[in-house]
C-alpha cells in the first residue's frame, strides 16, 4: 500500500487477457461509443464570378464572364475512414470538394 496526501490506496492487478475494453463488438451492434465522435474537418470555401460587358450598339452586346471554385485551391479534406477492422481506420484518404474550377463564357446577345 501507498500513501498519496495521507490517503491509502491500493493499486489493483491488471488481470492480462481478460481486458475486454479494446474488444470488436459483437455482429450488427454498435458498440458503446458516443454520438459525434468522429470530428470531420471543417471547409470554407471561395467562390469568385467576374463579368464584364462590352456595349458595340443599342442592341448588340457582348458578355465575358469567368467562374472561378475554390479559388484559393484549399484542399478540403473528407470524412476519416470509420470501419473499425480496416486497416485503414482513422485516416482520411478523399478530399470533400474538387480542386480549382475555372469556367469562362462568352456571350453576344443581339
């Protein structure tokens, strides 16, 4: 027996083998674990539209326009793996959202 803070403890054995905490739950059950424990990251994303028109006459016109997703090109990452017997558990291996996107438009509107 120890002492810590003049109270008396006594450390209990670690009977090895019968750890049960670390176990696969049975088949089509769950498990104990809480809800909202697997923490995805967050994604903000920059989206940018330019235009511009150019006027020749009264009726004719012509429009440029350039659509730019994701902008800053951040990569946005997906959910982390959450099948328990993978290999792969934990990691995240897709992005959420694609990479830059640019989109340009020409239009003569008469």
């Amino acid at each position: 027996m120890s002492s810590i803070r003049g109270r008396s403890c006594k450390r209990k054995r670690l009977k090895v083998g019968l750890d049960f905490r670390y176990a696969q739950p049975a088949v089509f059950t769950y498990g104990n674990a809480g809800r909202k424990i697997i923490i995805t990251p967050c994604v903000v994303n920059l989206d940018l539209l330019v235009g511009r028109n150019f006027v020749f006459t009264e009726r004719t016109r012509l429009e440029f326009r350039g659509g730019f997703y994701n902008a800053t090109n951040t990569a946005h990452f997906g959910r982390p793996n959450a099948v328990i017997g993978s290999p792969q558990a934990g990691t995240i291996t897709n992005t959420a959202t694609p990479n830059r996107q640019i989109q340009l438009g020409l239009r003569f509107a008469f």
